[in-house]
C-alpha cells in the first residue's frame, strides 16, 4: 500500500513529465538564433543543433538560468 510520500512522489514525477513535455514543444519547429541574443557572440553549431530553437549562447544560457529568466533557449 502506498503511504502519502510516495503518492507525493509520483505526484511530482508527473508534473514533471508535463513541464518537460510542454517544453519540447514550444522549441520544435523553431530555429536557433546563429548569435546570441545577450551578447550577440556566436552561438556553436554543437549547441544550435543540441538545443533546438536556442536563443543564448551557453555561458548566457547558464546566467540567465541562475536569475531565473524564462525565455527558452
């Protein structure tokens, strides 16, 4: 029988699913900026094809993560 922290838990691995879910979506189809929209350096073609629709180059994507910024990319 399943206590409350496990139904917690698999509560939270859904709602994860979801976001990841809808995450994917709002990124396929569009394409990767070539340069980066905060520092207008280059953005690798690794990285453009990794993350689909990418808009910062790694160094800025990993910055606006720490503030919290959510446009994707």
């Amino acid at each position: 029988m399943a206590d409350i922290a496990d139904v917690a838990n698999d509560r939270v691995d859904l709602f994860l699913e979801l976001a990841l879910a809808a995450r994917r979506a709002t990124t396929q189809g569009r394409e990767s900026l070539t340069e980066c929209m905060d520092c207008d350096e280059p953005i690798p073609e690794a990285r453009r094809l990794a993350a689909k629709g990418c808009y910062r180059c790694i160094d800025c994507q990993g910055n606006a993560d720490k503030k919290g910024l959510r446009h994707a990319g």
